[in-house]
C-alpha cells in the first residue's frame, strides 16, 4: 500500500478532517452518482424530475440511519429495504409534487447492492485496509465522480424534499419495528428519523465544502487505486469497471425484489450468487498482472 504522506500535505490536511466520520463503503455522492446511471444518465438530466431525484436521494440514504439512528444498523440491510419497497407500493398515499417513494425505494435498495460490489475482498474498495486510508480512498472517489460529472453535478439533500420524506421514512421505520418486533425501531421517533436525516445532510455538505480546495483529483483517484494503476487512463477504467459491476449488481436487486412469488430472503441470495460470480469472471476487477 502506498503512503498517504506521499499525497500533497493541504490534501491530507483537510481529507484528514473527513476521517473524523465513519466510512460507509462507496462514499454518498458516488451511491448518488450510482443512482443517476441506473436511469441510465451520466449527466445532470437525472435530476430533472422528482422521480428521477428521489432514486437518486435514496441511493444514498441507507447510510444516514446506519450512523445516526438508533438501531439504524438494521435498516442498512435488504430485509426492510424489501420491506420499504413493498410498503410504498401499497401505501402509495397522496401524491406529492417533489417526492417519489417507490423511486427513493427502488434507490435505498440498490445501494445495498453496490456496497456488496464495492467491499468485496477483490472489489474497489476492500476491507482491511484500515479505517484512515478508507476514508480517504471513499472521499477520493466521491470526489472524482462528481468533478467528471457531465453537467452541473447537484447533491441531492433530504432537506431538499421537505416532510413527505421525513413522513414516509418514520412511517415505514415504525412498521418494519413492528412487523420485526424490533421495540428500537418500532417506537422511532419522527424527530429521531429527522435528525438523522439532518446529520447526513451535513456530511455531505461538508464533504462538499473540503472537495472544493482538491485540486489533485486527477493524481489521487491513481494514487488510491487498490489495483496499482499506473497511470490516470488505468485508474479510470478500474474505477468505471467497478461502477458498472455495481450498478449491474443494482440491477439483480431490483429486478429480484420485485417478483411477487419471491420470499423476502430471496432478492439478498440473488445479489450474493451475482456478485460471486461477476468477480469470478473478471467483470468487477482488472485481470492479475502478468
């Protein structure tokens, strides 16, 4: 593994000031990234509908309660992303002009699903690495994806969709807790799901705020890459390699959720068998070195 203290000192100064949080696999502007290409946009046209917007807000938004509810760890899992899924299909509720559940659902699911791409031992970003080089590995790629952006690339906030979100999640949280017998979450307060939501969004913005002073994108994507890359044009093809095995990855969640015949458990088997065999046949990873 390279040195960090070979990385440009302000670099490391203020994505130091980004490990002071706790990582969550890919980093919440490349699961927000993620999500505009399972529209099957690369650019800022993703954003142009509520639809489109909220896939993309809940591409990212397993992580706000896995670091800041209580019991929240348990939401990060595909058993109540299912759930979710199946709630806002059959509690589709008044419409309303700026929030789409079923599309924030479908998103909230495949980021579980990337996650399973992304920390496999021969994915992106494995384990073991430890947590300060992780941190700064996540950062840098969140950081890359959004400068080589087409178009305007705009983070998608939860305060941005003000209280149906805030609604819908406290709801289905309540309902998952109940049906579980999990008392923590079946007793979450709307307060609680707020605050959380609160506090990722302050994440993000503050990730926002560092990136803007890294001006060595380019030369750090290269230096982070966990298959050597020797160059810019490798380090790219590695990283868009494992994007694509993500989002296929995505993809066999989804189209597995929504099977009516399927039992819970099935969607989460499915994604695993995938997974396992994308990295079998090379899909995800660069082929070893001669």
């Amino acid at each position: 593994m390279r040195s960090v203290r070979n990385l440009p000192f302000l670099f490391v100064f203020l994505l130091g000031l980004i490990g002071a949080f706790p990582s969550h696999a890919w980093g919440p502007i490349s699961h927000q990234v993620f999500g505009c290409r399972i529209l099957g946009l690369d650019d800022s046209a993703c954003l142009e509908t509520p639809s489109g917007r909220s896939l993309v807000l809940g591409s990212s938004a397993p992580d706000a309660f896995k670091l800041y509810l209580e019991g929240g760890h348990r939401i990060h899992g595909f058993d109540y992303a299912g759930f979710q899924l199946r709630y806002a299909m059959e509690h589709t509720g008044p419409a309303t002009p700026g929030f789409d559940a079923l599309a924030y659902s479908r998103g909230f699911g495949s980021h579980l699903a990337e996650d399973e791409v992304g920390h496999h031992d021969d994915g992106y970003l494995p384990g073991g690495v430890g947590a300060t080089w992780d941190h700064l590995h996540e950062a840098v790629t969140d950081m890359f994806l959004e400068r080589t952006f087409s178009g305007r690339y705009a983070v998608q906030y939860f305060s941005s969709f003000g209280e149906p979100v805030v609604d819908f999640s406290t709801a289905v949280i309540r309902a998952y807790g109940r049906e579980r017998g999990d008392d923590t979450l079946a007793q979450a307060s709307r307060d609680s799901v707020a605050e959380a939501m609160r506090r990722f969004d302050s994440l993000e913005a503050w990730e926002q705020r560092v990136g803007a002073f890294d001006f060595f994108y380019r030369r750090e994507i290269v230096f982070f890459d966990p298959y050597s890359a020797s160059d810019l044009d490798e380090a790219r093809e590695n990283l868009e390699r494992a994007a694509s095995c993500s989002i296929e990855a995505a993809g066999t969640w989804r189209e597995n959720v929504s099977n009516p015949d399927s039992s819970p458990p099935a969607p989460e088997r499915a994604v695993h068998d995938a997974v396992k065999t994308f990295f079998r046949q090379g899909r995800c990873q660069p082929p070893p070195r001669p």
